[in-house]
C-alpha cells in the first residue's frame, strides 16, 4: 500500500514539474520526508497528506485513485 501511495504521489508531483524538495517547501514538510514517501518507506499522516495535496494543487483523494 504505501508502495503504490507513494508511487501515485511521484506521479502528481513530475505531473507539476515540481521536485522533492520544491513540493516539500510547499508542503511544509522536509524532502527526506517526501522522498521516504515516494519509496514507500513512509507511513504519512492524514495531516501531511492533506498538506502534500494542498501543495499539488488536487484534492487529497486523487493520492488515492486506482487502489
């Protein structure tokens, strides 16, 4: 699951051209935080997934689309 999170969440960033650290910025979250979730070695909080999707732009359930 946080595998294929995480691989939804790389697509939606390269999606705004943004990097890492950019979306992290954005975010208000550090980007070793963001690239552990793109790697599926993160678990985020409903707190930072509402950030991260602010961030992109998008709704926080378009992070979760194709489940």
């Amino acid at each position: 699951i946080f595998q294929k999170f995480g691989k939804i969440l790389r697509q939606k960033r390269r999606e705004k051209n943004l990097t890492q650290e950019e979306l992290a910025d954005l975010a208000g979250i550090h980007r070793t935080y963001v690239a552990g979730i793109e790697l599926g070695l993160r678990n985020p909080s409903l707190k930072n997934i509402i950030r991260i999707a602010k961030a992109l732009g998008i709704k926080s359930s378009e992070l979760f689309k194709n489940f």
